[in-house]
C-alpha cells in the first residue's frame, strides 16, 4: 500500500557535527507491506537513496516506522524513524561510514562532500 510522497528538504550533519548542508527538491515515498516499510528519497544535488524498516504503528493515516537498514545505493545498517501525520512527514535517518555530497546552502549551486557517520534530519514535508 502507498502511503504517499512527501516533499520538502533535509538537513544532513556529520558527527559530532562539525560540518553541515542541505538536500533541496527532496521526495520521500513511503510503501508500506504487512509490518515491512520501503522508504524512497530522493532529492538534489543526485541523492537517491532506499531504506527499509518496521512499521511500529500504523492507524488513522498515523504511521510511525522504524528504520532499519538502507538497501541501495548500499547495503547499510542505519537507524532512526519516520514519522507520518495524515498530510505531513518527519523524517530522521542515521547512516554510519558514509559520504552524501549535499548543497552548502538551500539555495547555493555550491556543493561539499560529508562523510563520516551521518544524521538526515527532514521536517514538515508535506503530501504531493
């Protein structure tokens, strides 16, 4: 079943969070099968990136999933939640020994290589 996409940006930030940046034009499709969730982002400058978890909870348009592991580009444990609210999305990832090349700004065509253990953090997205 699908839940929808969600649109908005994300920050991402290494740890201990001495470099940041952003992932703007960002899309987030949820599919939600039995208890498994496959969580799709996409956004600029090329990230495309797919994650799998458990949903927790799910009723009245409410789902709560956790994230468990991300199955492309790369297999990965990665960690955190996504959280669904009728017509909004919060998304939180955590994604250890890894690089994204991101923006330097939301609206710079500048962009900076993260690497490291990485925190995607993705608020108030809203349905397509």
């Amino acid at each position: 079943m699908e839940v929808g996409t969600f649109e908005g940006s994300m920050i991402v930030a290494d740890d201990p969070q001495t470099l940041s940046g952003y992932i703007t034009g960002l899309k987030v499709a949820i599919s939600v099968k039995g208890g498994e969730a496959t969580i799709k982002v996409t956004g600029q400058p090329n990230f495309d990136r797919t994650f799998t978890g458990n949903v927790a909870s799910a009723q009245s348009g409410v789902y709560d999933i956790n994230i468990s592991k991300q199955s492309l580009p790369a297999q990965k444990i990665a960690g955190t939640r996504l959280i669904v609210s009728n017509n909004k999305a919060t998304i939180t990832l955590d994604v250890a020994n890894d690089e994204v090349t991101v923006k330097s700004a939301p609206n710079s065509p500048t962009t900076i290589l993260i690497t490291g253990k990485l925190q995607f953090i993705g608020t108030d997205l809203l349905k397509q």
